[in-house]
C-alpha cells in the first residue's frame, strides 16, 4: 500500500480598473459582469476582449483559481460520449496549443495522450461506439489491444483488459499556469479584476438585471451577468430567482514522492472509478470521486481516500505499492443530472447567463467554453453547438448523458 507522508453592449461608462481591491463601497459600471475568477470566468473575459469588448469585470470572492480550477488534476481529452463534449474539446485542444501565442503564457502542455483501459465487455462495447462517434468528429482516437496498451505504458493492467483506446493529442496542463495567462492578457487590454469581493445580491428593473452588489457595499451596474462561479454557481443563480439542478460532490486527488519516469499518458480506468498520470518531475497523480459520498461543499481530506486509490493503483502496478504520498487535496465537482454544463441564457433575466455544471470537464473544455459565452454575451450566434447545453432540456426531459466521467 502506499504509505503517507505528508451584449457589444455599450461603450465603458467610466474608468476601468485593473485587479483593483482599493474601490470598494464606490458604484461602478460595466457592460458586462462575470462572476467567479476561475478558468471559465478568466476565459470568457480574455474572448470578450480579444472579440473588442474591454468594458468587462471579473468579480472573484478569493484569489483566481481558488475554487475548483485550482483543485483539478490538469487533463484535456476529446475522448468523450456526446458530441457536444467531443467539439467543444477538440477547439479547445486547439487552442490550447496555441496557448503561448495567444497569451504569451507557458502553460506546460504536454500532449501524452490519454489511454482508456475497459476491463469489462459493457465498457469494450461501449468504448467501440464512442471511438466511432469521436472519429467522425476527427478526434485522432484509436482501440488498440491490450498488448499494444502494454507498449504505450507499462502502467496498466492487462492481464484482464479486453482493449483499450489512447489519443495522443490529448494531455495535461498547469491549471494555475492557464488562468494566469487568460487573466493577464485580458487585464491588459482593459478587463478589470476585482478580488476579494463576493457577490451577495442583484437590482432588477423589469426582465433584465440593472446591478450586481458585493458583501463589501461596491455596487456595479451591468449590461450582462455571466455566472461562472463553479461549484456555488446555483447559490448565485439563487440570487436571480433561478433554481439550476447542480450538487457539488468532493472530488481528492493525491500526489507521490517522483520515481524515476516511465509512464507517458493520462489513464483514465472507468471500471475502476480512476485516473492517473505522471508528472514530469516523476511523481503519480492520481484522483477520483468518492461515489458513496453524499452532495457537499466539503474539501477536507480523507485517509479513506489514500487506502482506495493505493489499491486501485497497485492494481494496475505493484510497484506503485513502494510509493510514499506526498500531498493529498479535495476540491468539487459541479454536476448536473446528466453530469454535462449548463450554457447560456437562464431564467426570466434575459441579460443573466450561466456557465457551470462542468461535472469536472470545465477546465479542459474552457477555451471553447469562453469562445461561446464570449459569442452569446456580444449578442452573437455560436459557433459550436450548445444547443444540448440549455437548462431548458431538464424541463423537457431531452437529456443525454455523457458517460465517461470519473
């Protein structure tokens, strides 16, 4: 076992202000109002500046990344069972790519690929229909045999592996490293940041929302609001008289001391509710949802969680078992009942937007996420599909679930 150890709507009506925490109290103007400094919020500002829109706030409770950006474990797949998933990944693979020449930022990308392991025949079967599915979107996507799983990665466990599939474009990056760089580009070409200051409450005038107020008395009228605010997306949807079906779940994720590299890929074990891959500095990372656990906002630690992921990794290799644990942390899942995000406008308040219910696929999708949100708070069509995405499906009961979730 392992062992522990440690919409464009107007033109600015005033000054604009960048990462500034020294207005509060003072009543501001924006034409739009993203709520939550995580990676969608971050995203969707750096695409409404990019698109010309500078007149835009970003309203953050904490520091950027503090929520669940700052807490996931950094995979970017297109391996998914809808299609709505599937593009939504492959733009933001793209652009991912070109992360460095958009921004300037380096986010350490590393394109391992993803290799997904099914050891029952339901898996194989359905792993065979989404490869299908993610090959007519040209997701570079192969099933290979169990042997050739072995040559990618001594990692896994073959001996009752029915197949595999592995995509090479797909990988990992710093989470920290992608907020930083969509924040910073933003914050210089106008967008300004407002840290420490939590929503608590909306002005209405007939169907649109007139002003967001914070717990420090800043009051920011608005043109639009973008609630990006992550697993307390639904407390602030609260605010505008609009229930979204979200739970946030614990989801840890643990870290071990490096040994020396021999494993590329992200694995992602479905039958076995599990992923891993290796850093570059050789250390495991490995995390999953403890399925058992009721909906919370709880973060904290559990040894209960080492023990579980110390079996299932030792699984699939034991020695993995010499292993010491370094660090363990626990950050949420927002999901939904079809565990895919909401998009778009919500409830009576036509200028009042979501983008949540990730159900832990928000980072990897985020580029594209805030190209979309950027188009639909501009007043423009999307360029990707959302239509799967809007609340609306909960009521009319068309949902489809995305089942390859861990």
């Amino acid at each position: 076992m392992l062992s522990v150890r440690r919409l464009t709507l107007s033109k600015p009506t005033m000054r604009r202000y960048n990462f500034c925490e020294h207005i509060k109290g003072k009543m501001m103007v924006y034409d739009v109002v993203i709520i939550g400094g995580g990676v969608i919020g971050c995203s969707t500002a750096f695409h409404l500046a990019e698109k010309g829109q500078r007149s835009v706030v970003v309203i953050e409770r904490d520091f950027l990344a503090s929520g669940s950006t700052g807490r996931c474990g950094g995979g970017i797949r297109a391996q998914w069972s809808t299609e709505g998933n599937i593009r939504l990944a492959q733009a933001s693979i793209s652009e991912f790519e070109r992360f460095k020449e958009l921004t300037g930022q380096d986010i350490q990308f590393r394109q391992g690929g993803y290799l997904l392991p099914a050891y029952t025949d339901e898996t194989a079967r359905q792993f065979k229909e989404n490869v299908a599915l993610q090959k007519r979107y040209g997701v570079p996507v192969e099933i290979i045999t169990p042997e050739e799983a072995a040559r990618i990665t001594p990692a896994v466990q073959i001996e009752q592996m029915r197949l595999a599939t592995f995509c090479p474009t797909d990988g990992v990056a710093n989470p920290f490293l992608v907020v930083k760089g969509y924040s910073e580009a933003a914050k210089k070409m106008g967008v300004t940041f407002l840290l420490r200051e939590e929503v608590v409450a909306f002005e209405t005038e007939g169907d649109r929302i007139s002003a967001v107020l914070t717990g420090n008395g800043t009051k920011i009228g608005c043109g639009a609001v973008l609630n990006a605010a992550g697993p307390w997306a639904g407390l602030i949807a609260q605010k505008a008289s609009v229930n979204l079906p979200l739970q946030p779940f614990r989801h840890q994720i643990l870290v071990t001391e490096p040994t020396e590299i021999f494993h590329q890929p992200m694995v992602i074990d479905l039958d076995h509710n599990l992923y891993f891959c290796q850093q570059e500095e050789g250390g495991i990372v490995a995390g999953q949802t403890d399925e058992d656990e009721p909906p919370s906002f709880n973060i904290r630690n559990s040894h209960r969680f080492v023990v579980d992921i110390a079996r299932k990794l030792t699984f699939h290799n034991p020695r993995l078992g010499a292993l010491c644990v370094v660090r363990q942390w626990a950050g949420l899942y927002t999901m939904t009942p079809d565990a895919q995000p909401i998009l778009g406008q919500v409830g009576e308040r036509r200028n009042f937007f979501c983008a949540c219910g990730f159900s832990g696929h928000g980072f990897m999708l985020s580029p594209a996420v805030g190209q979309v949100m950027a188009q639909l708070l501009m007043g423009e069509a999307p360029t990707l599909p959302i239509d799967d995405y809007s609340v609306e499906r909960f009521r009319a009961g068309k949902i489809t679930r995305e089942k390859w979730v861990v």
